[in-house]
C-alpha cells in the first residue's frame, strides 16, 4: 500500500509455509475430513516409510490443510493487488523451492532419493502485464535461475555475460521454449538433465562416490562448521566463469557425504540406485525406468552440453564415468 503509487519497486514474501511440521488452524483441517484415531503426526523422518497406511494418509490430508492455508494467505495478497488494481503494471511471480515427498516412491521428503517429478517439478505461476497473458498453461522448461534475468529485464537492467539463466518474458507472452533442456539435482547424488519428455538421472560410476568436492568462500555446513580434518588438505581452486575471477576453497566432500547415515543406510543413494532414465509422458509417475540405449546417448550429449554451459568441475565428468 505505501508503494502503490511508485515506481521500480520490488516486493519479496519469504513463508516457510508449506513445510513440516505441518501445522493449521482448524478450519483448514475441517476441509480434509477423516477418521484417524492414531497418535500425533504431522513431522515425518526424511526416511523410508515405515509408517501404516493409515497414518500415511493422514499425513497427507495434514499437509493438505496447510496448502489450504498458504493459499488463503496468497489470496489475501491477490486481493489487495485486485482493490489497489496493480494488475495493470505489476508483474506477479509465484513458486516454490522444492517439492515433498508424501510417501510417492515409498519415501518422506527430499534429499536422499532420487530427484523425482514430485521433489524437482515446482509449481511457477507468473502474471506480466506487458503481454496479459492469463489461463493458460505451458509445458516450457524453465528454472530458479530464470527468475533473475526475467527481472531485471522487466526493470530494463542489462543482464551479465556470465549469466546463464534467461529471461521469460517470450515464453509468458507466446509459450515459446526458452531452452531444450535444463539440468538439477542435488549435490554428490545424480546429475539430471530432462528436455520435457524424457528424465536422466546420471549416477556416480563407483560406490565411494568420488571424485567429489565442496567450493566456497564460507567453509561452513548448514548446521556446523567445517571440521579440521576436512579443511586440512584444502586448497584454492582456479576460478569459475561465475566466480568474478576469484578462486574458491576446494575442500574434499567425499569423506561426508559417505559418513553420515540414517540407520544403516549411507546418506547418499545414487549409486545404489543407479542410473536411471524414464518417459515422464508415458510414465509420470516415474514406477518403469527405461532401458534405450539410443535415448540415453541423447540425454548424455545434453547433460556433457549443459555442465559445460555452467562450468562444472572437471572432476564431475569423472565422477559420473562421462570422463
């Protein structure tokens, strides 16, 4: 309401809603009914489901009050943009990080699994009123690292050489592909690459997961710092086309990837399930992989093309057997 009248704003809502644990008020659990009488549930591991299938659907029907309840407060959003009629000259993106296992592929959450459909397929919706395009749908690929120059292009910005994001602005208006492909994943699991019709998750070629290293100028985890013994045979590395010509610690990953565990089952599982390659038209569900020589070397020529676009390590050639 304070900038309604401005101009070149920006206005970024962070919610940690939808996420675990899975938390609403009553009304939005009135709207998922059900008989479930076992004990409280609403915070699942990041494991295997181990749980009955009555408390997996109960799960669900929890989360699903929680949709309910972001989307309300999204509503309260789209609400004020219809009163102060912002629609006119303000562009409108919404979306997600990442997806959420619900029991699909017999697994809660993310991280450990496969990148499926469910984890890496975000919802994106966005509203540009230079062209007003609005109901409709596109199955053009696009990724998080669009999102950047989509903006700064709308805020008439030049957008960087070593950018390799690239603006939306002809897909909104037309449909019209932006790129033929696109690569994700997570790091030290599968490499995957998907052209909208077929998936390939590329899989380390040995158990031990290696050569795998960790780059940065924050040697720190998520939860703790870097421990002596894994900074003890650092190194800087070269630059990165994206690194503005500094050179980055290289810090060997291998060790922790491979040590930590849940149960007995090592953190990282992409070997053992292998490299895996699947039709999400004809199998969206991602249940029947896919044995095609002929496709998958057409899926490898786009995965080597793309982790040479982003400057990936040389060493992840080796460590994929792509060397």
């Amino acid at each position: 309401r304070t900038n309604r009248n401005a101009d070149r704003w920006l206005l970024q809502i962070e919610a940690f809603d939808p996420h675990e644990p899975f938390f609403s008020h009553q009304k939005y659990k009135d709207l998922y009914p059900h008989d479930y009488h076992g004990r409280h549930f609403d915070w699942p591991n990041y494991d295997r489901v181990k749980e009955t299938p009555e408390e997996v659907q109960h799960l669900i029907y929890e989360y699903a009050a929680l949709l309910s309840m972001c989307d309300h407060s999204l509503g309260r959003l789209l609400d004020v943009m219809d009163e102060l009629d912002l629609w006119k000259d303000t562009m409108l993106i919404v979306g997600t990080d990442h997806g959420f296992l619900l029991g699909e592929h017999e697994w809660w959450a993310k991280g450990r699994m496969p990148w499926y459909n469910e984890l890496a397929r975000t919802p994106l919706f966005i509203w540009d009123p230079r062209s007003g395009r609005r109901n409709v749908r596109t199955n053009a690929l696009a990724q998080w690292i669009d999102l950047m120059p989509t903006l700064l292009e709308y805020f008439g910005v030049d957008i960087p050489e070593s950018v390799t994001g690239v603006s939306l602005r002809d897909t909104i208006a037309t449909g019209r592909p932006a790129r033929d492909a696109v690569l994700f994943g997570i790091h030290g699991g599968h490499v995957n690459v998907t052209d909208g019709k077929y998936v390939y998750m590329r899989a380390p070629k040995s158990a031990d997961n290696s050569p795998l290293y960790n780059y940065t100028l924050m040697p720190a985890h998520m939860n703790r710092l870097f421990s002596v013994e894994e900074l003890k045979d650092a190194q800087l590395a070269e630059p990165f086309n994206f690194t503005k010509g500094l050179r980055t610690l290289k810090i060997n990953a291998h060790a922790y990837a491979q040590s930590r565990a849940v149960g007995q089952e090592p953190y990282i599982l992409a070997y053992q399930y292998g490299t895996l390659l699947f039709d999400i038209e004809a199998d969206p569900k991602q249940e029947h992989p896919l044995q095609d020589a002929e496709i998958e070397r057409r899926m490898i020529d786009k995965l080597v093309r793309l982790m040479r676009q982003h400057d990936a390590p040389a060493e992840q050639y080796e460590r994929l057997g792509l060397a």
